[in-house]
C-alpha cells in the first residue's frame, strides 16, 4: 500500500450513500411525499456543501436512485445500485475511487457547510482514520481512511461502537470547533432533529422547501 502524506493539504474522494427516496424517513411526522422532498433538499444541500469544499477531490453518490431525482451538479458521480445493505454498496463505491483518501458522509446532514467538511478533512489529514459520531453519540455521520482501499464501513444500530472498536478514532472538539462539528454531527431522522438542524442552520435547498410548506 502507497504511503499518503499526512498534511492538510490532502485531497479526498467522497462516497455518499443514498437510499431510494420512495418511503424515505419514515420518521419524520410528515407525509410521503414531504419526506421525499426533505431527502432530496437534504442530498441536494449535502452536495452543495461537498463541492464547495477545497479538500474535496470528486464525489460519488452510491445507492438505488435515478439521477432525475436529485441535482447532483459537475464534478459529482452517480453509480446506481441495486441495494444489497448499506455496508456492501459502500463497499462498491469504494471500489471504484482512485487509491488515496476516502470519506463517506451521510446524505441527511442539512447544516453541512464547504466550511465544515475543510475543518473535518483537515483535521483527519492528521490520523489514518476518524469518524464523525452523530448527535445522540450512537451512529456515524462521516467515516475518513487515508486509503479508501482498507476503509471498512460498518453503518447500522450504534455504529459509533462498531467504528470505534474497529480502530477509527473520533473527531472532537479539539479537533474542529464545536460550532462546525455540530453541524457535522446533525443527521435529521425525526421532527425534534429537523428543528434542531433548523435552529444551527440548515443549506439553502432545504431551507427553501421549509419556507414554501410554511408559506
């Protein structure tokens, strides 16, 4: 395996993983079609921000979805599967990035910022691998290897132990600031989440389609 160069200065591909929109967050006090839209502004917001990025190289959306649903943008790859589990289509995509730094960040991050992700990115130059626990501090919103060959991913119930136990060490305050790492941190999978990630902020797609349901 190739040494990687630990500075801050390092580019990253990203996987993002995304599941079919039909039947999406399902526990969001919505109907249907409102948690399809919220998805979409969620992956469309997450897009945004991973493009944005400096430290960000290419992107790669990996999950059952037609390009049609979502505004993926230049420099953003679609490789649609027929899902076999989260971890095996992670595994996929991982399999096509060229050798080098590998992220997976989570598509329901609404507060995501090109900001935050370069204040992840940087700090992860620093350690082989780290991972981003998720607000309640049981999953995993951003997993980050130097080599995406030797990533293993192991999303599901209480993945911060499963990644914890698996050698990543975890992004903290001291860190990234604490304002950055919480938008990092807020993935949105019920109506007390949405609020919270409305209260730090959420990206302008999603936030458009919150004002037009109030309008």
């Amino acid at each position: 395996m190739p040494p990687v160069l630990l500075n801050a200065a390092m580019l990253w591909s990203v996987i993002v993983p995304v599941k079919a929109l039909a039947g999406a967050k399902s526990r969001l006090d919505e109907a249907a079609a409102v948690r399809a839209d919220l998805s979409r502004a969620f992956l469309t917001d997450v897009l945004a921000a991973l493009v944005g990025a400096v430290r960000v190289r290419e992107v790669l959306i990996v999950g059952d979805i037609d390009a049609d649903d979502l505004t993926a943008g230049p420099g953003v790859r679609v490789h649609r599967v027929s899902s076999q589990g989260l971890n095996e289509d992670l595994h996929a995509g991982l399999a096509l990035l060229d050798p080098g730094p590998a992220a997976i960040v989570a598509a329901d991050l609404p507060c995501l910022t090109s900001s935050t992700i370069d204040a992840v990115l940087t700090a992860a130059a620093h350690h082989p691998r780290m991972f981003v626990t998720d607000a309640q501090g049981l999953g995993t919103t951003m997993l980050l290897d130097h080599h995406a060959s030797a990533s293993t991913p192991r999303f599901g119930p209480r993945s911060h132990a499963q990644h914890a136990r698996a050698g990543y060490r975890l992004v903290g305050t001291d860190d990234v600031d604490a304002r950055l790492l919480a938008r990092a941190r807020r993935d949105v999978d019920t109506s007390v989440d949405l609020w919270d990630a409305r209260r730090l902020g959420v990206g302008a797609a999603t936030q458009a389609l919150l004002g037009a349901a109030q309008a």
